[in-house]
C-alpha cells in the first residue's frame, strides 16, 4: 500500500505499487470513459477456442487494443472481417496483468455496408459455396397442384390475397395454411418447425409456398436466418418463396426451387389459370376436329382412286392376267432348259469322243494286244519278268495266260 516518506531535503511524497497505480488508472478510466464510441479499422482478428474475438483499432497514428465477449458476438448479426471499417461501442478497460488498456466492445456497427447487408454477404457467400443455390438442385413445380400448403402469418394481407387469386384462377386447389410469426426473434424458429410439418403430411402435398408481404430489411430479417434457409432445402416437396416486394430478395427466396417477387405473383405462379386452360382446351378440340374432317376427307379421296382401279372393279382380269403371264414364264422355262440340256449333251458327246480317242484299249479292235503280269501291271520292258513267269495277253476278245520260256532282250523298239 502506499505510504508518505519524510525526508529533510525534499517534501513528503507518496509512493504507490504497480497493483495500486493500476487498480487507480483502472477506476479513473471506467469512471470517464463509459460506453465511448471508437472508429477504426480491424487488424490482427483472432478468435481462440474460448470463443471471445481480439483485435486491434487502428487509424493512421494510433492502435487500441479491443475485445468482444462471446456473449455479445452470438448477438451481432455480421461476422468481423481483417481491414473491416468500424465504429466500436464499449468500456475503457485496462488489464492489469500486462498494464495495457483496452475497449471492452459492446456494441459494433460497420461503415459503408450495413451491418445486415454484411450478414446477408457473408451468409451468401457461406452457403453458395456450399451449393446450396446450384440451378441443378432445383425441382420445378406441378403443373395442375392439388394440395398445397402456405407458411406465413395467418393474419397477414399476403395470405388473404394469395387464397383470392388461387380461388380465383384454380378453386379446386386445396390451400393448408401453416401459420407462423414472420419477424421477430421467435420468427425463425416457427418457420422451419412450419415447413418441417409440411413434409411429415400424408399423402404427399404437391408443394409449399412460404411467403410474406413487404417490409424493411430488419422485417424481413428471418428469411435471412441460415437455419431457415437450410430447412427450405431439405425439404422433400417443391418449394416457392415470396418474400416482401419487387425489390426485395432473402436467401429463402435463393434456396427455394421457384421465386416470386411477390406473394401475388406466387399464387399465379403455383395455381393455373382456369380460364386460360378451358380457351386452350377449346381451340385444341377445334383444331382437332378440323385435322380430324381433313384426314376423313383425304381417306375418301383415297379410297374413291382405289375403287375406280380396274383391278378394283374386275379383279378375275387380275387374275388372268397373272395366268397368261405365268404361262408365258412356263415356255420360257421350258425352252431354256432344253437348248441348256442339248448343250450339255453336245459337249458330253464331244468329250466322250475324245476319251475313246485316246483309249488305249481301242488298238485292240485293229489286231493289237496289252501284256501285263497276273496283278494287271502292263510290261513294256523284257527285264520286268523272269523265265517261267506267267504274263497275261489281252485281245480284242478275250485273255491269254503264257508262261515265259524265254527272254530276248536285244530288240527295243525305236
């Protein structure tokens, strides 16, 4: 603790520890610097596993050193962003472990951008990248719906004048009305539970149409909730989503398989036109008649050529017709096949001739004869054969058997 010190040359003084010193700085600043607004920009961001954000404020000549309680970051809307425009709103705190000062921040609102339009960006940019807007996850809309559920307030003016132009365009679409808030801190919650009960109905609905009427950024707010957002595409049947006006555009309105810009639109989007439907029917069915009465006409046409046909009106000339022509083939075939069967038999004859011509058995007719030994191997050479071997002559008319008794092999014919 402090305490005077007496000394003769200099006047009493008193002398403070570090604990002291800084337990004073601390409560001085506490006292005049309570909920000061700070303007920077955001360096050296850091969020350790305690869940608590530390960064520094900086301008061109000075750094403060700020914190965000987890407490208050789960209530801000936007997420800090490294070289983010701030205004900060908060305490004059110092630390006295290491004796610096720093702004204990309670509330945080972005230059420029809102601090909504930041959520919205840093939401979008989240669940794009997730692909939770791919055109190729969208399914489209029946055509002819009949059963439809509506998420939104039940007391609100885009019920009523949703229900009036579906009755009025298609009456026989059957409307459950899901009510739910549609803003407030409560909003988002009974939404997803709303289209959660939607997909639990049995049988199937055809689709679910969540919507509200017009309103400011911070009204509409709840259809930028991420949770929302998720639920609208996870659910099983085709959605629409009709938030506010023209001008206005949610995330709900981005997952959802079909956008309305209004929820007008969206009853004209979800229910057909009745009318339109029963004129297209009607010239359909005129038209129809018309293709009909021209294809019976040309069928008539077609069919008066046919009968007009002499094989039409005498089908025995037909016939005949078709017997003197396959007489006419009969004769053709006939005289083909002879002069091909006399043209054979010439060049047989002529083939035979010359076979006999070169028979070796036709010098026998002009007193020739063939030697050959017992098995029939003709001889033409004296050493083929021995003394005493039997040979066989054949004539013009009949077979001599000889016995050899002897062997003259001088001559050899030239």
């Amino acid at each position: 603790m402090s305490k005077p010190i007496n000394n003769m040359d200099k006047p009493e003084r008193t002398v403070h520890t570090v604990s002291e010193f800084t337990a004073r700085l601390k409560q001085t600043l506490e006292e005049n610097f309570d909920g000061v607004w700070v303007q920077g920009e955001i360096s050296g961001l850091s969020q350790p596993g305690s869940g608590h954000c530390y960064f520094n404020l900086n301008d061109e000549n000075a750094q403060l050193r700020a914190v965000v309680w987890r407490s208050t970051l789960q209530r801000m809307k936007f997420e800090l962003e490294e070289g983010q425009q701030v205004i900060c709103c908060g305490d004059i705190d110092i630390y006295p472990p290491r004796g610096t000062y720093q702004l204990i921040v309670r509330k945080v609102e972005p230059l420029g951008e809102g601090k909504l339009q930041i959520a919205f960006r840093q939401l979008h940019q989240k669940l794009s990248a997730e692909g939770l807007f791919e055109a190729q996850h969208k399914r489209p809309l029946p055509r002819f719906p009949q059963r439809i559920a509506v998420v939104t307030s039940p007391t609100g003016a885009a019920i009523r004048d949703f229900c009036q132009i579906v009755k009025r365009r298609w009456p026989q679409l059957h409307i459950l009305i899901l009510g739910c808030r549609v803003q407030g801190t409560e909003a988002p919650r009974e939404i997803i539970e709303a289209i959660r009960q939607a997909a639990r109905i049995h049988p199937p609905l055809d689709a679910v149409v969540v919507t509200r009427g017009g309103g400011s950024i911070e009204d509409l707010w709840s259809f930028n909730d991420e949770q929302v957002v998720r639920a609208i595409r996870a659910c099983p049947i085709p959605t629409l989503s009709a938030i506010g006006h023209e001008i206005d555009i949610t995330l709900t309105d981005l997952a959802a398989d079909v956008r309305a810009v209004t929820p007008s639109e969206a009853a004209e989007v979800i229910a057909p036109d009745q009318q339109e439907w029963m004129a297209a029917l009607e010239e359909s069915s005129s038209r129809m008649r018309i293709l009909i009465r021209q294809l019976l006409i040309g069928a008539r046409r077609r069919l008066d050529a046919i009968t007009s046909q002499r094989s039409f009106r005498r089908p025995d000339d037909l016939l005949k017709d078709r017997y003197q022509r396959i007489d006419i083939l009969d004769q053709k075939l006939r005289s083909t096949m002879e002069r091909t069967t006399e043209r054979h038999r010439h060049r047989w004859q002529q083939a035979a001739s010359q076979l006999q011509a070169v028979n070796p058995l036709a010098v026998l007719r002009r007193g020739y004869s063939i030697t050959t030994d017992m098995q029939g191997h003709p001889l033409g050479d004296a050493n083929q054969v021995n003394v005493g071997d039997d040979i066989k002559t054949v004539l013009e008319w009949g077979t001599l058997v000889s016995q050899i008794r002897g062997l003259d092999q001088s001559q050899r014919l030239q």
